[in-house]
C-alpha cells in the first residue's frame, strides 16, 4: 500500500468505468445545452414567420437537458462520495508515520483530487464542447469570426503560463502552513501567540494568491473586451443577416468567451494538485 502512488491518472484508471459513464453524461449534456443558442436563433426567426415548430424542437431539447442532468447529478454524488472515502484510507495508511497536524492536513488535500474529478472536470468538458461548437457556428457565419475566438484563446493561455509557477509556489507555501495547523491548536494554550500568527500567515498566503488572480483575470478581461468589441464590428459588416443570426453570433461568442475561461480555471486548479500529489506521495516533505 505504501508503495503506491496517488495521483489523478491513477484515481482515473482505477475508477474508470464510473469516471467514464458520469463524463459521457456530461458529454451528452452540454452538447445539447451548446446548441440551444441556435435553438432559439431558429426559434426566433421561426416565430417571425408565423411557424411553432422550432419552438417545439426548443422545449423538447430543455426538457431532455433537464432529465439527463438530474440523473448526472445525482449519480456523481455516489460515484465521487465512494472515491473519498477509499482515497483518504490511502492517504492516511501513506503519511501514517507523520505527525498527526500533517495527516489531518493531507487527508483534507487529497479530497480536492475528487472534487477536481467531480466539478472541474466537467467544466472543462463544458467547456471544450462549448468552445467547439462556437467555433463551428462562428464560421458558418464567418471565418474571421473564428479566427478573433481563437486567437483571444491563444492570449488566455500565454497570460496563465506566466502566472503558473507563481501559483505553484503560493500553493506550496499555504499548504506546507495548513499542515500545521493541527499541532499549533495543540499547543495554543501553552503558546499564546502561536494561534494569531498561524492564522495571519494563512491569510497572507490567500491574500497573495488572490491579489495574483486579480491580475491574471485583469489582464484576461482585458483581452476579451478587445475580442466582444471585434467580433461585433465583424458581424456588422456581414450581409443578409437576420434578427436570429445576429442574436446568435452575438450569444456563441460570449458563450465562448464564458468556456474559455474556464481555461485558465482548470490549469490553475491542475497546479494545485500537482503541489498536492507531490506533497502527499512524500513523506519526507514536512516543514519544521
């Protein structure tokens, strides 16, 4: 048991079959929730005419999301809820030789693992399936239209990559005073001032990360006002558009701009793992 590593790939592999059956749920489920845009583009232009059909279409399509993503919902639950508990009995029989301060500390960390699984994961599928049907859409409208979603995507990516090792290390600091946690509250009542500065330095740490990704997502913003203000100038100069077309190149594009934040959300969360998986595969990694 001991030699056994912890990680995402290996809680995937081992778990397969359920990750898989809950990720194809998620799959199916924002295939239709990306094409509802269109749906109502249709719609719109179908009720202009006099014509319900699309409308139909549109509340079959509602009311099929709805079913699938209670049951998704309430499968994930059991699936996710079932990984915890044999996942922290791993952890726990890795770091049994550690104080009790960094067990309790890593026990909590290594439940992050499945969250990612369970909420991170289909954002990003979300996300992925978002970004490809808007990019499919914008270019029936317009090749150019695509090409601004793409290249705001590119600028996303390269803000983050300059970002990531500071948040690797602004994660490897919290984590490491977490992990004392535990053994200050031991001695709280013998060590007066241990508690108040064992707090304020957790704050210092959220505080530096947070103004971190204030700067980040400044900057992404930024990019992404360029990229709204752009692809509005681009659509005004198409011909022969409608009041449904416009509606829709107007939603893909935002729609895109929602999925392809949640980019830089994923890769942020990943290097908090990564700082994790390695803290809890290392039983050595305790700081005095």
């Amino acid at each position: 048991m001991n030699n056994r590593k912890v990680d995402l790939r290996t809680l995937i592999r081992r778990n397969r079959r359920r990750v898989s059956a809950t990720w194809c749920l998620v799959l199916v489920e924002n295939f239709l929730l990306a094409s509802i845009p269109l749906f109502i583009g249709f719609t719109i232009d179908g009720l202009q005419e006099g014509n319900i059909d699309d409308l139909i279409s549109l509340f079959v399509v509602l009311m099929l999301l709805t079913l699938i993503s209670v049951a998704r919902r309430v499968y994930d639950t059991r699936v996710y809820g079932a990984m915890k508990v044999v996942l922290g009995l791993e952890v726990d029989s890795l770091n049994h030789a550690l104080p009790l301060s960094v067990r309790s500390a890593r026990l909590d960390m290594s439940r992050e693992l499945v969250d990612f699984l369970e909420h991170q994961v289909p954002q990003l599928i979300t996300s992925m399936t978002q970004i490809i049907v808007s990019l499919v859409v914008l270019t029936s409208f317009g090749g150019d239209l695509a090409l601004s979603a793409l290249g705001v995507t590119v600028v996303m990516l390269l803000l983050y990559s300059c970002f990531h090792r500071t948040f690797y290390r602004l994660n490897q600091a919290l984590n490491a005073q977490v992990e004392r946690q535990v053994s200050l509250l031991e001695r709280s009542s013998r060590f007066y001032l241990s508690l108040p500065k064992h707090l304020s330095l957790l704050r210092r740490w959220e505080v530096k990360q947070s103004d971190t990704e204030a700067v980040l997502y400044g900057l992404i913003f930024a990019a992404i006002s360029v990229f709204i203000v752009g692809n509005l100038w681009l659509a005004a100069r198409l011909d022969g558009l409608t009041v449904g077309t416009i509606f829709s190149i107007v939603t893909y594009s935002w729609e895109y701009i929602g999925a392809a934040l949640i980019l830089p959300e994923a890769l942020q969360g990943f290097t908090r793992l990564n700082e994790i998986t390695a803290r809890i595969n290392n039983s050595q990694n305790v700081l005095q």
